[in-house]
C-alpha cells in the first residue's frame, strides 16, 4: 500500500465527513477500508481460532486451502459463464443504447461487485481443486437464484437456506466447506473446525471492516447499536462475533422509525417492558436498556440503505449532545459508516440515472438480497419500478411478475411497458451476473 493510500486510511473518519452532504445531496461516497488489511483484520478478531492466516483463506487449520487471491483460471471460468456481450455493448455507449422503440439506459454501477466476484470465483477454484470431495457451502454463496442453481447442479451441497440438503453435524474430516461472502457464525466456524474439514473463506473484506469495528465496540465497553436486517447472514455473522467478548451487547435496528424509538428511550427511559418486547430478538442475551444504552458505537450491515445509516446516525447524535452536553457526548457515542463502497456506487448510480428520466427502472436481483432491495427502493421513489429477479418475471410486453417493496410475494401487474418510445432504466445488485442482465434486455427488445 502506498504511503498515500496509507494516511487516507487513517485519517478518514466519513461520517464526520459526509454528515452534512447528505442534507444537500441525498447521498454520499467514502471508501471503505482496503482488503489489504484483511489478514490483519483476521487476526485480531479471532485470534484463538486461527493458527495461521491467508488472505483468501480462513486458515482455521493447516488444511485449509492457501489462495492469497481466485486463480486467474478460475476468474476466468466464472467471468466466461457469466458474461454479457450485449451488456458490454451497451456500456461501451456511454450506457445507454437505442434498440428500435426502446433505450436502454444502464446503471453505471450494477451487477457483480468485488467481493461476490472473488467468492463465487474462490468457489469455481475450489470445484476444480478438490473434483473428488463433497463440497458444501454453510448457506446460499450469494443471494441470486441464477447462480446458487449453477453450483447445486456442480454437486455442491447446502447446509442452510432454501438449498440446505445437508447438516453440518454429518460432516467429515474429509469434506470441503465454502463460507460466503457475508461470512458465517462463530458457533458454525468452531464445528467446523473440531470437524475438521477444509475450509474456503470467501467473506468480503468489507463485511471484515464491520467486525472490526464493532470488535473494538466491545473493547471499550461500548455496546453495538447496528443498522441491519436481523434475519440477515450478514448480521448473524456480525452478531456472533460478540460471543468472543465477555460482558459485550448489541442492539439491531432495522430503520429510522426504530433509532427514534430507541432514542426516545434513551431521553425519557418510559415504558421498559415494552421496549425489551419490542426488541427482543434483537438484542444480546441480558441485554438491560438502561444499562446497556449508555454507551453506544454505530454499525451497519453492509449492504443498507446509506442515506438511512447516516440519517440513524446523525439522530443518536442529536439524541447523545442532548444527553450528555455538546461537549462530552463524544465520550459516550462512536460512529463509523460501514455501508461498503459497492452498495455505495450502486445507490448513487441510480440517482444518477433519474436524469434520464425513465418511464420504469427494472431492477434485478434476488428478493433476498438486501443490496437489491434498496436499490429497488431507490427507484421507486424515482419512477415506476419492478423488482424482478429472473428473465422468466417478464411474461411479455403486456405482463410482468415482480415482488413490490416491503411485500412478500410476487405480483403480477399489466400493462408494464408503455406504448411508443420507451425509456427503460436498468440496474442489478452487486449479487447479480451480467448474464441475467443481458437476458432480461434481450426479452425487453424482443417486444420492439
Ligand atoms: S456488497 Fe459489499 S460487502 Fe457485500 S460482497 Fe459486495 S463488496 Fe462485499
């Protein structure tokens, strides 16, 4: 790293930074910290577990595999399969291409980010590494229909999520076990490793960065106030990395309406019973609001929504200055934006892309993706949006399945693409191979 990259790194504090630019603009842009420091990161957070580090590998024993990055043959492998020519096509227009009665306007940030780009990559490595294993992966490699159906047709096994077909107690010492890029839980790593299988870490160095922080939370008896879905594997992983420190709490929320709730009580301390009930499955065991809520570090899930983490932000501040004085609420309130530079580029990219102004933005990802679902909220309050997340969703000009926000289930809506020229403004999440994209264009222009 150069000395430049270096003093960046440390002197950056974005929250501090960027607090006010959200006010103007809406959104706002940092870089998080660089998977260089990875290995290092590593050490610190698990430090009894791990008997020797490699970026690219948990290194929980020395069988495990040692790939300080994917084989360029691999990369290559996975790139191949989930190329496409047209999406490249339309990128070298500046984006945006005309085919017949429709212009296609791309996101100029969309699809694979780096980090599920080295995952499903180490994934493809280890396929060809160890062709006479059972290989399984601790739950969905990234949440995208398309490409967990490709390694579950490889033979890969799940040992959780909507794929599980295994269970991790059945597992040997001869077997080989993938840990996504969210990573996974503390309690599912230490069977894992008394099993003593091979073990091949694709966690992101930014869903790293979010244990760090919150390490350092619990260090200064801080307790973790994170923005986060609690469901999330992110979050579960995140969570559990508490369980290393004695005496260490946390406290998910999932949007501003909670950081008001948890704000209130943290000024007024009303209502006690009802706000352990309200946050019950959210909090670490024992967890004593008027305790436990007196110091506090922010966190996020990597993939949130950015202008929400910064407005949640900005609130516990108003919140701890009325508390403890203009002066010293520093003492009592830590902040640091951990939203990854990914989702970051994905969000603004949509904003971006209003100029256009798009009779629809399609966006592509799986329902389960949480970097998706915001981006679907993005659109939506720019335009008319659907949320899709296989080619199949577009039944015809006339027809299209999609899930609205905040539902459950698919609906179906007529009439999705207007008459006449049409702009169409599309983008995918960062779980989202080019391939699908460029499937979902070619159906769009099929209609022209
Ligand atoms: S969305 Fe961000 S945190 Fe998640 S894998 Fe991609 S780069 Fe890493």
């Amino acid at each position: 790293m150069s000395a430049a990259r270096k003093n960046k790194t440390k002197s950056h504090n974005p929250h501090k930074a960027e607090c006010i630019a959200i006010k103007h603009e809406g959104f706002h842009v940092w870089r998080c910290a660089p998977d260089t420091t990875r290995a290092d990161t590593m050490q610190k957070l698990m430090p009894k577990r791990v008997e020797k580090t490699f970026q690219g590998s948990i290194g929980l024993n020395s069988r495990s595999l040692k790939v300080p990055a994917p084989q360029k043959e691999s990369r290559r492998q996975s790139q191949n399969i989930y190329h496409s020519q047209l999406v490249e096509d339309i990128k070298s227009e500046n984006f945006s291409k005309q085919f017949g009665r429709y212009t296609i306007h791309l996101t100029r940030s969309l699809g694979f980010c780096y980090g599920v780009d080295r995952a499903v990559a180490l994934a493809y490595e280890a396929c060809q590494k160890y062709p006479k294993k059972n290989i399984y992966l601790t739950t969905e490699i990234i949440h995208n229909p398309t490409v967990n159906q490709n390694f579950k047709d490889m033979g890969i096994r799940f040992l959780s999520g909507p794929h599980q077909s295994a269970e991790i107690n059945d597992l040997t010492k001869d077997d080989v076990v993938i840990v996504p890029a969210f990573g996974t839980t503390i309690r599912d790593l230490n069977v894992l490793h008394n099993i003593g299988c091979t073990l091949i870490d694709t966690i992101c160095g930014s869903v790293m960065v979010v244990w760090k922080r919150i390490e350092k939370y619990a260090r200064n008896g801080f307790t973790s106030v994170i923005h986060g879905k609690r469901d999330h594997e992110e979050i579960q992983a995140t969570v559990s990395q508490m369980t290393q420190h004695k005496n260490a709490h946390y406290l998910i929320i999932k949007d501003l309406n909670e950081a008001m709730t948890v704000c209130n009580y943290i000024l007024r301390k009303k209502n006690k019973k009802m706000f352990i009930k309200k946050f019950k499955s959210c909090t670490s065991a024992d967890f004593d609001p008027d305790k436990h809520l007196e110091k506090i570090g922010l966190a996020n899930q990597t993939t949130m929504l950015s202008k929400e983490s910064l407005e949640i932000g900005e609130l516990f501040k108003v919140c701890f200055k009325e508390k403890y004085g203009p002066k010293t609420y520093k003492n009592y309130l830590m902040t640091f934006d951990t939203i990854c530079q990914a989702t970051q580029e994905r969000q603004d990219s949509i904003v971006a892309l209003k100029q256009k102004k798009p009779a629809c933005i399609i966006v592509i990802g799986g329902y389960n993706s949480s970097n998706t679902t915001q981006l679907h909220k993005i659109a939506s309050s720019c335009t008319q949006s659907y949320h899709i997340n296989l080619v199949d969703c577009i039944i015809n000009n006339k027809k299209i399945r999609h899930k609205p926000y905040n539902k459950k289930e698919e609906i179906m809506t007529s009439n999705w693409l207007p008459d006449g020229p049409v702009s169409i403004g599309i983008t995918a999440g960062a779980s989202t191979p080019n391939k699908v994209i460029g499937d979902v264009i070619e159906r769009i222009i099929s209609f022209r």
